[in-house]
C-alpha cells in the first residue's frame, strides 16, 4: 500500500521545526486507512540536498478508506502568531480569574468568557506546526516520549477546518484573507482547502521528542 504525502516543511519557512542534526526537510506521510481511529503517519526528517529523484505525481493508493484521506496539493505560506495555552492547561488561579473575566467582545460572540477565550485568543485553529494544542474531546493528558520519557512536544496539527467557531474570524491569516484556488484546481474550500477530513470534523495532533527528534512520534485525535 502506497503511503500518501501529508505535509512537507522546511525550517528555513518555519521557525518553529527543530530537525535533528543534519537534516533540513520533514517529509509528513500516512496510510489511507484508520489505525485504528485515525490515519496512521511516518515522519521522514531528511536532507533536501539528497532528495534529487522527484517524482512529479506522487503515486495514488488503489485504495483508501475515505475519499478525504487524500489531501489536495496546497503551497503553504507560513504565518507565525502567538498563542497562549488551552484553559484546561492553565494554573488553577488562572482557570478562576479567566472566570470572572467578563470581556465585552464575548458578550458579541455570545459566547461565555472560557469559550471566548479557547475561540479567540488561545489556540489558533487549523493546520498549524509546534505552539499549544486545542482539547476538546478529551481533557489534557501526559505525553511522554515512548524511548526515553520525556515530556512530548506539538509539532504539527492536521486538521479539518481552516476557520474558527467565532463570527469575527479571528484566526484568518492576515496576508491572504481573501482565499483563491489554485489554477486547475477542482475543489476549493478557503475553510477546508486541503479537503481532509479526521474522524467527523476533528485535528490529528503530532507529538515528538524535544531530547531527540528522531525517537518514535505519538499523535492523538482531538
């Protein structure tokens, strides 16, 4: 079964990838079928100098599980922003101060100030390398490195919508607001231009070890 290309990231385009020594490139690929819930991804940290037998189609499974598990070819134009931690992983005063806060832009969302917050000013949604990951489904859990033990870092969120669930649109990039699809493309959706879809609407978050790259990554639905 041929593995499906997901993402391809250079350091020099973002900052926030830190490849062991000697590499230059992360190649993202993953198998077209749940594993058990969710795709199952191969990271292949590489030297981009050794990379010169391109193929110009990347080859197509003769099967997948999902249509949606074959992401549309996208080029990325990295946008570096700030974040801040999801409430859950906040310090208890945080969590109780973030309770009494009573911003009125949230009263415009009519949303309640922890929901605001999450939305608006914590976690930027979509596709996104490194920084603080959003949880919903699941409160947040230990991610410890499977080799050696060490407390896990983000790197990278796929996820099933671009956008935000707040109206103003917070998280819209800033140097393109006004999305257009690529010549010859056939779907185009500026909330969901790669057309991948994770379980019923949900991100795939990729986990590795701060220590040593190389060891085994984890990843997690949420």
């Amino acid at each position: 079964m041929a593995m499906l290309p997901v993402a391809q990231l250079y350091p020099r385009d973002v900052p926030d990838l830190r490849p062991p020594d000697g590499a230059d490139l992360l190649q993202v690929l993953w198998c077209p079928f749940d594993h058990p819930i969710m795709p199952r991804t191969v990271l292949f940290w590489r030297s981009a100098a050794t990379v010169t037998d391109i193929l110009s189609t990347p080859p197509e499974p003769p099967a997948m599980q999902f249509d949606s598990y074959l992401p549309e070819a996208c080029l990325l134009t990295p946008e570096q922003v700030t974040e801040y931690p999801d409430h859950l992983e906040l310090s208890t005063e945080l969590q109780e101060q973030l309770k009494k806060w009573n911003p009125p832009q949230a009263a415009e969302e009519d949303m309640d100030p922890q929901t605001y917050y999450d939305c608006v000013l914590s976690s930027a949604p979509g596709w996104k390398v490194g920084r603080w990951p959003a949880w919903g489904p699941t409160d947040p859990v230990p991610r410890p490195c499977p080799a050696c033990g060490s407390e896990m870092d983000a790197l990278l969120t796929i996820a099933t919508f671009e956008e935000g669930d707040d109206e103003g649109r917070s998280w819209s990039p800033y140097e393109d607001p006004a999305a257009e699809p690529s010549p010859g493309l056939a779907h185009f959706d500026p909330g969901q231009p790669t057309a991948v879809q994770i379980g019923s609407g949900y991100k795939q978050q990729l986990y590795i070890c701060p220590a040593a790259p190389e060891h085994p990554h984890t990843e997690f639905m949420q």
